[in-house]
C-alpha cells in the first residue's frame, strides 16, 4: 500500500453507482482510498461492504465514534459526485452532515480538493451553482464545472451520461 492517502467524499447522485472506477484508477496511481458518504449516498447508491472490501478500509458514514479508528491525515480529496446541494451548502459554510464537516476543515487546512459535480442544466442555470462555484475556486477548492470538466445534462437524462463521467479529471487534479 502507500502513504498517499486520499479521501473520496461520495455524494448521492447516479455515478455514486460506478464509484468503483475512481477507486480502481486512484488505487492504480498509488493511492489509499478513504471513503466518507453523505446520508444520500448510503441511502440510494453505495453497497457499503463492498466498498469496505474495495478500499481495505470501513467506509465512514458519521462522526467518529468511541473506539472507532480515526481516518488517517488526508493527503488530498475528491468530491465526487458532487451534488447541488452538497456544492451549496458547502460554500454557504452549512456543515450539517460529516461530510460537510470534513469538507469546511480540510478547505481551512488548505488539503489539495477536487470536485467533479454532476448536475443537469437546469440546476446548473441557477445563479446559486456559480455562486457556490466561484466561492469555492477562492478558496482554493478545483471545481472541475464547465469546460475542461463536468457538462451538464439535460434533466432526467443523467442515465444516459454516466458511462462517461470523467472520473479521471478529479485525480489529475488532486496529483
């Protein structure tokens, strides 16, 4: 295994289904993957043990508990995939899952965060997301919107886009 340790912050949207794939291509480029899951995500997408076996590593869903090993120092962070509202929020400094919580301290820590949203045009036409997003590029967070990054889709047919979800970018990112 390796040092580098890379925590993968999963929220729920569609591609939470196929997170594997960052796993696998983080795991290839010597990374030691830390999953943290937002409630969304554990509710509707994730399969927490075989993401436990995947990763060599339980996957955090809450606060650390009495007696629960704390996660190791992280080296840098994905956000993906990043969800609307955890994109606002966060930038709003609302921290009311773990995963908010993590994400306001390793942003005051100045940890390398990469963020691969995944949005449809219609969230992505609110002035909101470009608030959120310039807010979050100032303070130091790479937010992989736009181009070069994550296009939105049209509503209701982000099925259609997942098999091409660009995982990749949010590890050149954070390397």
């Amino acid at each position: 295994m390796t040092d580098r340790v890379l925590y993968l912050m999963i929220c729920g949207a569609g591609p939470a289904d196929h997170v594997d794939k960052v796993i696998t291509l983080a795991h290839e480029r010597g990374w030691s993957v830390y999953c943290v899951a937002t409630p969304a995500a554990v509710e509707h997408f994730l399969a927490l043990d075989k993401l436990e076996h995947l990763t060599g590593h339980p996957v955090r869903t809450g606060y650390q508990r009495q007696g629960q090993a704390a996660l190791p120092r992280a080296d840098a962070v994905i956000v993906a995939p990043a969800t609307y509202n955890t994109i606002n929020k966060w930038a709003a400094g609302i921290a009311d899952t773990y995963v908010l919580t993590q994400l306001a301290e390793l942003t005051g820590l100045g940890v390398p965060i990469a963020v691969l949203p995944f949005v449809n045009t219609a969230l992505a036409a609110n002035a909101v997301l470009d608030r959120s997003i310039s807010a979050l590029r100032a303070a130091g967070v790479k937010v992989l919107f736009g181009e070069g990054g994550f296009q939105p889709h049209p509503p209701r047919h982000g099925g259609r886009v997942m098999a091409n979800y660009p995982w990749h970018l949010a590890l050149d990112a954070v390397e």
